[in-house]
C-alpha cells in the first residue's frame, strides 16, 4: 500500500468525536458556527478531503470558510494529534 493511501485511510478511520466525550468536536464546532449537527458532520468530511489535499498536492491549497472552521477547532483540539494524523503541520 502506498503513502497516500495510507494517508487516506487514517484520515477515513479517525474519529473526531471521542466515545466518552461529554462535548464531541462535532458538537462543539456546530454550536460555535450556528450550524446544525449535520451540516457540521458534513464540514469534518470536507476537512477530510482537504487536510489529504493539503498534504498530496504538493502546492498551496486554500480551504473554504467551513473547512478553516473545522481546522482551526482540531488545531485547538490538539496540535499533536493534527501531526500525527496527517505526518505533518498544515499551514
């Protein structure tokens, strides 16, 4: 198996939510941006593609507004768990 597949299958098997999560991530991104809990499951699986994007493309990438809201909130989530997931910081 090659390195991007690799990198989409980790990014396809991580859970944002944690199980014993009192406020999951997707909760909370949904609460701060006004955004129902499925539009905000929707952001997270664009943020998916993004982040692999990001990442593969090997040039700069911009994401949308509802994209940067996901990244931000997983950077303030953790900055560790982000490099670990993806091999490395995205600017």
């Amino acid at each position: 198996m090659n390195s991007s597949s690799l990198l989409y299958d980790r990014l396809q098997a991580f859970s944002f939510d944690a199980i014993d999560a009192q406020f999951p991530f997707s909760r909370r991104l949904a609460q701060d941006n006004g955004w129902s809990e499925d539009y905000a499951q929707r952001a997270i699986e664009e943020y998916r593609r993004f982040a692999y994007l990001a990442v593969m493309a090997g040039h700069p990438v911009t994401p949308s507004d509802q994209v940067d809201q996901v990244w931000h909130l997983h950077l303030t989530y953790s900055r560790w768990e982000h490099v670990i997931l993806l091999g490395r910081i995205i600017h």
